[in-house]
C-alpha cells in the first residue's frame, strides 16, 4: 500500500490514491492529521485550479509547504478534489 514517509514516520498511507502528472494524490481520510498545519501559501495550476499548502511538522521539525491540495478543483481534475499530494523530501513508496 502506498505510504508517504518522512523525516522516519509515515503521514499517509492509502491505495485509494490517484496519480497526476507522476504525483500520488492520497485522498483526505488518509493523511495523519496531527502532522499537518495549514499554509498561507497558493499557487494556481492552469488547469487543476488554485492549491493550498500544508507544512509538515514530525518531532519539532517543519517541512515548509511539503503537501498540496486543491479545495476546489477544476472540473479535468474532480478526481482529486482535496486529494494530497508531497515533494520537498516526503518519500512516497
């Protein structure tokens, strides 16, 4: 089952996942909560819509806007509407 890891402790684990443009989207119920703080940040996909961020946080360290989501998708992207995906170091295996 797909699992993302880092910093040694797994934050999501599901095989309910979509894959977009070579990223593991992990649906919301699968992502363990208490590791993730909301971000200020935004960035907007032409056509997937507007991404919010989640940093990181394992053991007092912080992995900046390490997760992205899009609330609200455009509609080529349903699919993974709130669906969470990572980079910035966060090994999905």
């Amino acid at each position: 089952m797909p699992k993302a890891v880092w910093n040694g402790t797994v934050i999501a684990e599901s095989d309910q996942g979509q894959v977009v443009e070579g990223n593991y989207y992990f649906p919301p119920d699968a992502i363990k909560q208490q590791y993730f703080k909301e971000s200020n940040t935004h960035t907007t996909c032409p056509w997937k819509g507007v991404a919010s961020y989640y940093s990181i946080e394992v053991e007092g360290q912080v992995n900046k806007d390490a997760a992205w989501y899009y609330p609200q998708t455009k509609d080529a992207a349903k699919n993974i509407e709130g669906y969470i995906a990572f980079w910035r170091g966060v090994k999905v295996e």
